[in-house]
C-alpha cells in the first residue's frame, strides 16, 4: 500500500512516537548487490530499528542510491517495530519468488546498486536528514557470487548464498546502543540567504548584450563579460545561461581589467529580441555571479554604467569600455489575465496595474491579434477561432508619446462539449465486463467502508511512475459524464506492464483498500483495464495556498502563491491564506527550477498527505511556473473555490462562457498553467 503516515492504535505495546528517528536507531544490516546472474529486480538491502520504540513509516520516507527514491509497502503494517527488520526492495515480485519463506515488512522502491561499491542512505523527512547510510565496498566480498554482504559484529563480510532478509537480531552483530530518544521535531536550517550580484570578493561581471544587432544576429550577437578586479580570474567551468536554460561552460582565464566577449556562433545562447529575457553568470559551483535581464532589444547594446545601472545605448562596442548615448525605451507595464489559455467564445477580461493607470491617465489602445482593438485601461475580449494570439498593448500620454507598451501571447483551444464526454463513457453500469459486477465513481469507491473487488471509471490525469513508482492516477468522471479532477484515486499496478496515457478514459477493475488516510486500488495486468476513450483534460481548479483540504486528497489541483521557504527537499508557498508544501515526485527525476524566497510560484500536482502535512506533488517539468514579479488579475468571473461543494465543478466549469443559451451559467474559471 502507498505509504501514509497513521497511528496503529491496536499495536499497544509499541511505544509509539519515535516519528523523528536519530542517526543510531536505524542501520543498514544487508546488501545484496551483485548476484551471480543479472542484478535488475533482485537487488535489496536490509535495515533494523536498534531502538527500543516502534517507528511510524510514511510518504517522507526516501531510500537513495545515488537519486532519492519513495518506498511503498507490499507487505506488513506502517510500522518498524523496535528491534525489528525490514527489507527495502528493488521489485517486490521477485524478491518474494527468491525468498517464498519472507513474511516480514517488505518495502518497495528503485534500488540499482553499483558493483563497485557506493554510498546508500535512508531518510524520514524527504532528504533533509540521512539518518542511516552506509559506503559498501567490493573488496568486503559477496561481488558476483550470489550471496549478499552481511554486517557481522560491526564489520561488512561475505554472507550466505541469496541472504538472510529479515532474520536479524542484533545479537553478536552489532554492538550499537540506540541513543536516548529525542521526540523534538528536527528542524532545518534556515535557507541560505541568496548572493549579491557583485560583493567584494567577485571581481567578474555581465557588462555588455547586443541582443539584436543591425547585421546577422547569428553572427554578432554576444555577451560581454568584465573583470573589474585587480587579479587576474580562473573561469574554467563557469558558465552563462539565458532565459530557457542553454548554457554555455567557459574554459579561459581573464585578466584584470581584461573583457571576455561570448558571440552566439560560439555558445549557441540566443537572445530574444521581442520577448523578456535574462541572462545568468554562474561560477565553477554553480554559485549565482550575476544576472540582467531586459523587456526586448532593437538594434542597441544594453550595458552597464559606471553607477552599475544598465542602459540602452547606441554604440556597440564588444572588447571596449562601453560608451554612447542613452537611448530611452518606453517602461513596459504587464498585461494581467488569469492564465495564458482559454476557450473558443470565453471572455477574457485584460486590464494594468492601478500605478500605471493614475500615473499617467493616458490612452490605452488594445491590439487582439485577430484584426480586432478596443481601448480603456480594462478591456474584454473573445476569440471565435482556436490559435495562437499576440496581444499587444500600447499607453500613450497626451501628447501622443508612447510611455508604456507590452504583448503577451494568449492560446486559444476548442471547447470540450459535455456531450462528447457523456457519449464517450460507459452510462450503463451493467456494461461492463462482468454482468454481476457494476462500476463506480470514484466518490462512491472512496464512501466504502472495507476493501472488496470494484470496478472504477475515471479519467488518467497522471502517468504510470509520474507521480509515484508503479502506480498511475485517476479523477473522476460522473455518471452525467463531468470530470472532478479534485477527485482522484490511484491505481497501483505492481509488476505489470501498463498502455495508458493522460487523457485516457478507463473502467479499472481491482482490490480495494482503504486505511485511515488513503485509498487505492489494486491491480495485477493490463486486462484490469478497459479504455473507453481519450478526451482533453479540463484545466484543473486553481487554489491560494491555504484552500488546500484533506478533501483533496489525490485531486489534481493548481495552488499558487509566494515562495516563503525551501525545507530540505520541498518548497513552501503562502499567498496570505496560509501555508503549503511543494514537492518534487522522485520517480520523475525532476529538479527545482531557479527561485528565490519572494517570487510568485504556480504549480501545478497532486495533493498528498505526509506525516508533516498536505503538499502538492509535482510531476511534470512543465507543472511550476516562477515568476519574480507578475501582476495577477482574473477572468470575467474570479474563481469560485468551495472545496467541500465542488463536485459539480469539473468539465462544465468551463463552459460558462459562451454557452449560457444552454443554460450552465456561468461557472468557475481555473488555470493551466503556461510553464517555463
């Protein structure tokens, strides 16, 4: 079963409450890591409670093997029972066809270990302590003979042929003596405070961009950079990086006083000219140096002045001091709407800031991209057909001077026709495979009181090892055909080799279970499930940070708000309405994009519960957005958010606009997210 965190009230004499574990009470004592024949699925190692008190296993739980990975419980209860043994697995199946006789606690996870020896470790709060870890070595033995590496009286020796999991004790094996128990929650230190562009100790600056030169940009575009210092500076491994993440890695040193001028033919990094942009200098540890960014270039050099601010001038002048007259740019304002994707027909309210509107008390003119304008400050407009639209704003004073100017580009797509979702699913609960098995929702699955065989309908909104390993994710879809992607369930699928995709409508058919805070469903092979259709998701719901309720358990939804802290391996966004983690899925292999403490952030996941509380998992690359100041408006019609009431939403919440003659009225807007 996925792991939650729970108290087993039944277990008595266990004395529980040791949920934040010291670097003594858990040890690895068995590593199988090289067998005779091929090492893929009957790799496993062996861990052991050496306290005196139970430990509560749960979703913060991560096994690392050179990349942290989540555990799932196959067999046994949530708990590590004191002086008790539990093997973490690389495939469960295949561990118990080795070892039929193992009935003790199995965990489930990704363990690829080298056959040279490396360093594994284990965690209880997603990576931000390593409480057990241990470095094996090839020359300790068990290397390709079959039998496993065993700690025997505090030294790592040859075992026996496929080990012995789950039958140690402790006893003339390791003389450890758990410490007293400390019960006070581990907290991490703060963030470190992000560098300063320039400080006194960094010598090496961006002094210079030619963005958009007169000639070809392929060949004279560069960026400059300048070492102020009095020494001369070592840049081998340092690299520049633009916007979109190319990066280009110097190897050069440069003298004091000396410039570096990087053309594009060289570092393949291409400056946008219409579009913002920003460009990083980052050292040999990936240590921020520098930044600048710009709105858009026309034929000038962007440079840095004697006062370090950067200005617009009309000489270019690479592997020179920068010089010329500035020239000035009209300031750009950003066009706010609620996200960058609508519907055919929707209605989509445009409108600035109220700075820039008493400021200068201008004209605003409004430029569609369809052929269409319209004026004022705050402005509405639909499109009739599916595309790609540049929209461009333009405030001019009363002399006809332009001051301000932006564009966004806004997506278009064909509405989903709730008929199309209602033919596409099966509306008769006898057609199914079984005669005598009818199928469920998932809100009718999640009302059952025990763990019995269903069948399930729903829509895949999260891909097999998106989310978490062996296990794909499912909302719901009602019997009038509405999809409530705050409704989900997972499906848990073991061994088998899955066909599924996002947007796959599906029956499910499993063992139920169900524990005191998750459900899932069971399944053993393809044929459990029945594809009835592939339809395009709704956008999911879009929350401040504190509108995120255990209701939501396994839901899809998008939460936005202010990266207030980085903790151990997580993010935690606030908007005012209270806190929620974020967190990486680890089956994704995803990393955090750059962000500091202050930016806005919009992500995208599912809603999980761990013993630290609720978070949103993040499972895409795409599903994060960061923006370090963003003006954030809405749609005609704000969001309505009612989690406990919001089971209507779904598909027809996006129908409001331009369908009120059918009678749905106007619903909830929610955001998909334009990623970076």
């Amino acid at each position: 079963m996925k792991l939650k965190a729970f108290i087993i009230i039944g277990l008595l004499l266990y004395p529980l409450g040791n949920l934040q574990a010291s670097s003594s009470d858990i040890i690895f004592t068995e590593i199988m890591y090289d067998l005779a024949g091929t090492d893929d699925k009957h790799e496993w190692v062996e861990i052991y409670n050496a306290s005196t008190a139970a430990i509560v296993i749960n979703d913060d739980w991560r096994f690392y093997d050179g990349t942290a990975h989540l555990l799932n419980i196959i067999q046994g209860e949530a708990i590590l029972a004191p002086r008790g043994v539990a093997v973490i697995a690389d495939d469960a199946t295949t561990f118990l066809n080795n070892h039929p006789g193992f009935n003790g606690l199995l965990l489930d996870s990704v363990v690829k270990l080298s056959n040279d020896g490396e360093e594994i470790k284990l965690s209880l709060d997603d990576g931000s302590n390593w409480i057990a870890q241990v470095t094996y070595a090839v020359s300790s033995g068990a290397n390709g003979d079959g039998k496993t590496l065993e700690l025997i009286n505090e030294q790592w020796q040859a075992g026996e042929i496929n080990g012995t999991p789950g039958q140690y004790s402790g006893e003339n094996s390791c003389n450890c003596q758990p410490e007293e128990i400390n019960n006070d929650p581990i907290v991490p230190p703060p963030p470190p405070t992000p560098p300063e562009p320039i400080s006194a100790d960094i010598k090496i600056v961006i002094n210079e961009l030619c963005a958009d030169p007169a000639g070809n940009d392929e060949e004279q575009e560069f960026i400059e950079l300048y070492n102020v210092g009095t020494d001369s500076a070592n840049l081998i491994g340092w690299r520049l990086q633009d916007e979109s993440g190319t990066s280009f890695t110097l190897q050069t040193n440069l003298a004091a006083g000396g410039y570096l001028v990087v053309y594009r033919l060289q570092s393949k990094i291409t400056l946008n000219n219409t579009t913002p942009e920003k460009v990083y200098l980052y050292d040999q540890s990936s240590k921020l140096i520098d930044s600048v960014s710009y709105e858009k270039s026309e034929n000038l050099s962007y440079s840095r002045q004697e006062n370090n601010e950067w200005q617009w001038v009309d000489k270019i002048t690479p592997n020179a001091v920068n010089m010329g007259e500035t020239i000035p740019q009209p300031s750009i304002v950003k066009i706010a709407v609620n996200v960058d994707e609508y519907y055919v027909q929707q209605k989509i309210r445009f409108n600035v800031d109220d700075e820039v509107i008493n400021q200068d008390g201008g004209h605003y003119a409004w430029q569609w991209g369809d052929g269409q304008t319209s004026e004022g400050p705050t402005a509405e407009h639909q499109y009739n057909q599916p595309n790609s639209y540049i929209v461009k704003l333009i405030i001019t004073d009363q002399d006809n001077k332009v001051v301000h100017e932006s564009t966004r580009e806004i997506k278009v797509v064909e509405q989903l026709v709730p008929e199309c979702v209602q033919a596409a699913v099966l509306n008769s609960r006898e057609d199914t495979k079984d005669i005598n098995q009818q199928w469920l929702t998932i809100s009718e699955v999640r009302d059952l009181t025990s763990s019995r065989v269903v069948t399930v309908k729903g829509i895949v909104v999260a891909p097999a090892n998106g989310v978490s390993k062996k296990t794909f994710y499912l909302a719901e879809v009602s019997l009038a055909g509405e999809i409530n992607l705050d409704q989900g369930l997972p499906v848990y699928f073991g061994e088998a080799t899955i066909n599924i995709a996002v947007g796959d409508l599906v029956l499910v058919t499993g063992q139920y279970k169900k524990t005191t805070t998750t459900a899932k469903i069971n399944i053993k092979q393809q044929a459990d499930i029945t594809k009835v259709a592939s339809r395009q998701l709704p956008r999911p719901m879009v929350l401040a940070s504190g509108e995120v309720t255990e209701e939501l358990i396994n839901g899809l939804v998008v939460v936005t708000g202010e990266l207030v802290q980085k903790k151990g391996a997580n993010w935690i966004i606030d908007d005012g309405s209270g806190q929620i983690r974020l967190a990486l899925a680890s089956s994704a292999n995803l990393k955090w994009p750059s962000g500091k403490i202050g930016d806005q952030v919009t992500a995208q996941g599912i809603v999980g519960k761990t013993a630290s509380g609720l978070r949103v998992i993040i499972y895409q690359a795409n599903n994060i957005e960061i923006r370090e100041s963003e003006i954030i408006a809405s749609t005609q019609e704000q969001k309505e958010v009612s989690i406990p009431n919001s089971r209507g939403g779904g598909v027809l919440d996006y129908f409001g606009y331009g369908l009120g003659a059918i009678g749905l009225g106007v619903l909830s807007v929610a955001a998909k997210l334009k990623m970076m």
